[in-house]
C-alpha cells in the first residue's frame, strides 16, 4: 500500500536519521521513515526477532541507530540512560491500532528537526483536551 493516503504532510528534514524499528511495531512505521529519507530497518529484518532487550539496545549501539518501540522497559534511564543511545522513542499510546501508530510517528518526523534525539528519550503518549485525544512527545 502506497503511504501517501496516510500522510498528508510532509516533512522536509534536513538531516537522516538511522532508527531501528522494534518487532512489535507495523512495518508502516519503517515505511514511513524510509519514505521521509531516513535509515530504517526492523528488529526482524536484522534476524533478532525474539530478542532480549539488552541486545536489541547494544545493537543500536554498535549501529548508531535510534530505537523505535513500544517497549516501556526501554523508558528505564537507570537501565536504559538516554546519552549512550543514537536516541530511545517510546510509544505509549492508549490506543495502538496502525493508524495510530503511523500519525504518532509523522508526529516524530516533523519533531526530528526541531528537537534533539541523539542522546534523548522521547515518550509519546496520548493526551486528552476538550477536543478529542491527541498524541504527546515528551522529550527527557
């Protein structure tokens, strides 16, 4: 399926980033990513499905890679400490269809050049306002 019926704006980041997508995660947010000129690949394209967490985060290490996940292990900075990360984005959303997902994540998109990553955690979570829900980056 094409992405732009998803995406209604786009991004014009300057700088790629590399993310290592996490296997619970749809493989639309790797398209997406890609389709914004980004680095991406999933946990099971790199034969790790199953995974431990440590090794999934050494091998962001060792590949200069952001994690995406859904994992609230990886929100630890105790275990987890954010500076010796390319950048750790978890979602923790009420609320985890596709669609969701993939709105979060344009979200992200349009943050990579306004915000650090390399050396942050971004949490994205639902909000709720008087208006409906929404999707919330906090950066630590």
């Amino acid at each position: 399926m094409p992405l732009n019926w998803r995406v209604r704006a786009s991004c014009h980041c300057r700088r790629s980033n590399a993310f290592k997508i996490d296997e619970h995660l749809p493989v639309e947010i790797k398209e997406l990513l890609t389709h914004h000129q980004h680095d991406a690949v999933t946990v099971p394209d790199e034969g790790m499905a199953g995974a431990v967490d440590p090794d999934v985060a050494q091998a962001c290490q060792k590949e200069a890679r952001a994690l995406v996940t859904l994992d609230l292990d990886f929100s630890d900075i105790r275990a987890y400490p954010p500076e010796d990360y390319q950048g750790i984005i978890v979602f923790r959303l009420a609320l985890q269809s596709i669609t969701t997902l993939v709105r979060s994540t344009t979200r992200i998109i349009a943050l990579l050049d306004q915000e650090p990553l390399i050396g942050h955690l971004w949490i994205v979570e639902t909000i709720r306002s008087e208006s409906g829900r929404g999707v919330k980056v906090g950066l630590v």
